[in-house]
C-alpha cells in the first residue's frame, strides 16, 4: 500500500505533456447550422406528411383544452 503512487498501470499517472490529445474530430455528417432540416425538408418529412402531424397536433391540442375547461367546470355544455 506504501508504493501506490508509484504504479506506472494507473492512467493519472502520466503527465499532460505525454498525453496524445487528437484535435482532429471526425466529421458524422452533422451540420449545425442547417437546424434539424434535412434537404430542405424539416425534419426529413414531406411537406404533406408534416402538415398531416401538424393538424394532428392541433387536434390533440383542441382536445386536452376543451377536457380541461369541462372538468374544471369554466364550459358547461348545453345538453347537461
């Protein structure tokens, strides 16, 4: 236990200097300045199939307020 600094299998013990530190990042394909668009497609969608999401969302979004202003009693429909 007394000559535990002196272990050379540890990797903290090797000086910065000796460490080889490779700048040189491989490129994956990603570009950061083209914001998640893909060939000028959002998202790699078709402008159909995201307007087809898009009014899906809306509707789910419709949906929650209209269930939300029910049970907490803000809308009262006409038939109860």
């Amino acid at each position: 236990m007394d000559n535990l600094h002196d272990q050379e299998s540890s990797p903290f013990s090797h000086d910065e200097d000796e460490i080889d530190i490779n700048t040189d990042y491989r490129d994956f394909g990603f570009n950061t300045n083209d914001h998640g668009r893909i060939n000028g497609k959002f998202l790699g969608l078709k402008p159909v199939q995201l307007f087809i999401i898009l009014v899906m969302l809306l509707s789910v979004v419709f949906l929650l307020g209209m269930m939300l202003l029910l049970v907490t009693g803000k809308l009262v429909p006409s038939f109860l």
